[in-house]
C-alpha cells in the first residue's frame, strides 16, 4: 500500500504573505562586530532573532558580504566600518558558536509584506521611519502592515 507524505515549511511569525517574501541565500554572519547588545543573559553568547535588521560588510578584508546587526560596528576594521544601510531581515534565529546552524549561512528576507510590530526590532508600534530608510537604501523592497487581532476574548 502506498503513502504520501507532505511538508510544509514553516514561516516565522512576521510574514504577512507568504507568497510575497524574496531571499536571498546564505550569509555568514561576523559576531565578533554583532553589538553586546545581544549577548544572552542565560548563555553569555550573542543571539540575532529571526527579523532582526541586518546589515553588510564591504570593506573589511576577508569578511566582505558578512552579516551584522544592523547598527553595529566593525572594530576590527581600519578605519571602523559601520554600515548605514541594511539589506533585510534575519530569516531565522542564528546564534554565536552554532556552527551547525550557518554551514551555508543564514537566509536574508529582503522583500515581501511583513507585520512590521511583530519584529524584533519594532514591538507593539512597528519599524521607525529611519528603520524603513535604512532597509530601502539597501535595496529591500518590504511592504509593511501592522498585525491586529480583533477576535472579541471568549
């Protein structure tokens, strides 16, 4: 007797339309220029949640293309490097010495419709303006709405 099994791939939570969303694939992420910011109370080590704005090195040899957070610094750079534009949303959570987790790097969410106050960085009011600035000079292309519930309590 035959089966079938089907799939589906799961979402995160901020996707407004899942039809819309345009990725880009596989990018490593520098965490030594990820801001302290993010350093988990329980384990001490840095955690970027899925939707996190993330920016692009450009000038720092050897980590062109890497990820940061968008805001962050490049230290290690001559002269610093900090990037003034992000290139989209985290696609998944992605955590400080988890190599299993970036063996092709982490998926980048750079247009599609997205609840905006459903983001990490942007709860309850949504994304400010310079946020949206910031991710269309990077040639994202978001369409942003905002998550209500109206169901009346039970």
């Amino acid at each position: 007797m035959a089966t079938e099994t089907s799939y589906v791939n799961s979402l995160p939570h901020f996707i407004a339309d899942p039809g819309s969303v345009e990725k880009i694939p596989g990018r490593q992420i520098k965490w030594a220029a990820v801001s302290d910011s993010f350093i988990d109370a329980e384990t001490g080590l840095k955690v970027l949640r899925a939707g996190q704005m993330v920016s692009e090195l450009a000038d720092t040899v050897g980590d062109e293309g890497k990820l940061i957070d968008y805001g962050g610094t490049d230290a290690e750079a001559s002269p610093d490097e900090t990037p003034t534009t992000a290139i989209g949303l985290l696609a998944s959570d992605a955590h400080e010495e988890a190599p299993e987790e970036s063996l092709s790097g982490y998926g980048v969410y750079v247009g599609g419709v997205v609840f905006e106050n459903l983001l990490p960085q942007g709860p309850d009011t949504g994304l400010s303006a310079g946020e949206k600035t910031a991710l269309t000079n990077g040639g994202a292309t978001f369409k942003w709405v905002l998550y209500s519930d109206s169901r009346a309590p039970a």
